[in-house]
C-alpha cells in the first residue's frame, strides 16, 4: 500500500489500494468521512470524483481502493494519472492525500 507509482494495463478497473498518510503516519478514517478520489490524466482532465468510487479497507491505517468505473478506463495515450484523496470529516472539513505529490498510475498497453 501506499504507491507512489504504480503501473496497471489499458482497461484496468479492478480495485487499485493506496494508504493515506498525515506526517509519515496512518491517517485514521471514520464511518463519519465521505472520501472522494481526484483522478486527472496528464492533461489535467479530471476522470473522477466520485465518492462511490471509494472502499476504505482499513479505516483505522488508513487504507482505501479506488474502483475505477469503466466509463473511467485507463488508456495509456492518456498516462500518467494522477491521484488525490479527499476526506471530508463530519464537521465540514477538508483533508487532502497525499500531502505532497500526487499518486501516479502509469498505464501500459494491453
């Protein structure tokens, strides 16, 4: 868990994990937290944002899948993909993962 880069094949919408960090730890998630992926192309495109999209695995290491949606499908003349979570607390508040770069996802044909 927790890929900086990770490479998958054209058409890939089995779930991908990733574990969220605060400071080199483990983010704690709670039943309360809506979590929503920011998924662009190398373009900047964003090809999705939502939460449903989203399985925590482990709330308490911070664990979570994206399931990519087959409308979302990974081609690789659109690679790299970048990846974000955000986590909405249920006060309103905002969290984004990873703090720094972003999660890549490099795509190859199939």
């Amino acid at each position: 868990m927790g890929h900086r880069n990770l490479d998958v094949v054209e058409g890939w919408t089995a779930r991908l994990d990733f574990q969220l960090l605060s400071c080199g730890s483990p983010f704690a998630l709670t039943t309360a937290d809506t979590i929503a992926p920011l998924v662009t192309d190398r373009d900047g495109t964003v090809i999705a944002t939502a939460s449903g999209q989203v399985t925590v695995i482990t709330g308490s290491s911070g664990e979570v899948g994206w399931n990519p949606a087959t409308t979302n499908t990974l081609q690789s003349s659109a690679e790299p993909y970048y990846v974000r979570f955000e986590v909405k607390d249920n006060l309103g508040k905002y969290a984004y993962f990873p703090m720094a770069e972003p999660f890549t996802i490099g795509v190859r044909s199939a």
